[in-house]
C-alpha cells in the first residue's frame, strides 16, 4: 500500500519523508490556499522533496480550459500527476491527458459510478472522499469497498486513493480492504506510530534495566 500526504506544507511533506515511508503528495486548491507561496512555486519545491508522484489540481472547469491547465501544471516536474474534477468535462480531459501520456488522479468520487467511469477513461488514480460522506451519516469506506470490487471484477488499472481520511482506523480499513493507495494527513500520519502500551512497555524495560544494572 503506498503513502500519500495530503498537505502543501513543505515543513510536514519534509517531516512525513523523513519517517521513511512517504510514497507521494496529494494537493488541493483548499491546502495550497493556506500556504504563503504561489502553487506553482510551492509545487516545484514539493516535487523536489519527493520522488514519488505528487497530484496538483486544475482550476477550470471547462475541458478547454482544463487541458491547459493541465499542461502547465504537467510542466513543473515529471512526478507532476494532474488531478481533475469528476465531472463530464473532467471525464473527456482524463481521457485526452491518458492519451497523451500525462497522468491523472480523478478528485472528488463519492460514487461507484464516478470511480467506474473514470477507469474506463483511463485514470492513474481515483480518489473517493471517505470522510465526507463519514461527514453526512453515509458510510464511506463501503465505498472503497464496492469500487475494489468493481476494478477487481474488469481488472482496470486505475488505483483506488482513498482520500478525505480522517483518523488511523481508516487506515486500517482501507487497508484490510487492499486499495492501493491512502493519503493522510500529517497528523494522521503521526498518530499511526503512537499506542500507550508500547510507551509503558519501553518505560518498564527501561526502569528494569536501570534496576538490573545500577551501580
Ligand atoms: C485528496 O486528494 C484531498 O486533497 C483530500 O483528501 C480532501 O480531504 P478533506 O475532506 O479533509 O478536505
């Protein structure tokens, strides 16, 4: 199962990558929002902290004005992956981009529909949000479920994001289900590490050791 971290913040990519399990990036126009520096400046040095792919959103909403977008956006580094909105014009930019060998991650999918249309565009990634359907009472890790069902069933290669995650349990989740890839939120990413019966254990070794060995 490969990492994300779903952030802009230089400061915690850097962070997350020093745990030595960072697979990639995803970004949004919300997270870039909260930084100081322009995307596209921000973007750059992201894709110089991580190898991996690092998914940078368009703006437009018209499949002209996506595609150019997209374009630029694909400029910045080759571990650019272009992240478009599910919706019609969205679906026909995924398909043109796969075409012309720019990688996609496909925002937004709340729906096994969604996810199943844009494999058949050809999509790198899709990515459902599972805390905001958690958000409005629905339950969104089924849908990670019926989505890993239904790209088993056609052996599409587009991979399951799981996104919009919210705590350490859907990791767990996620993972038991077996989507490819999670991104999580530096302060998700650093509870995964943490239990409190580990923290006793190693004070107790430590205090025997200490008694063991005193003197
Ligand atoms: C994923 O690519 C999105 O950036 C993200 O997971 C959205 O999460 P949110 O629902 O916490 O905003």
């Amino acid at each position: 199962m490969k990492f994300f971290i779903d952030t802009a913040n230089v400061d915690e990519i850097k962070a997350a990558a020093a745990m030595g399990v960072l697979d990639g990036v995803t970004t949004n126009p919300s997270l870039a929002a909260r930084e100081t520096k322009p995307y596209a400046e921000l973007l750059k040095e992201i894709c110089g902290v991580v190898e991996g792919d690092v998914s940078a959103e368009v703006i437009a909403t018209d499949y002209d004005g996506m595609m150019k977008d997209a374009v630029e956006l694909a400029k910045i580094a080759d571990n650019i992956v272009v992240k478009i909105p599910t919706i019609l014009e969205g679906l026909k930019a995924i398909k043109s981009l796969t075409s012309d060998g720019i990688k996609t991650n496909a925002t937004l999918i709340f729906s096994p529909s969604q996810a199943l249309l844009v494999a058949k565009a050809g999509a790198t990634y899709a990515s459902p949000f599972i805390g905001r359907l958690d958000d409005i009472s629905n339950h969104g890790m089924e849908l990670i479920d019926n989505i890993a069902t239904i790209y088993n069933n056609y052996a599409y290669a587009t991979q399951i994001l799981v996104a919009s995650v919210r705590h350490p349990l859907h990791l767990v989740e996620a993972a038991m289900i077996g989507a490819d890839v999670i991104t999580m939120p530096f302060d998700v990413i650093s509870k995964l590490i943490k239990h409190p019966l580990t923290d006793i254990g190693l004070e107790k070794f430590l205090a025997d050791y200490r008694k063991a060995n005193k003197g």
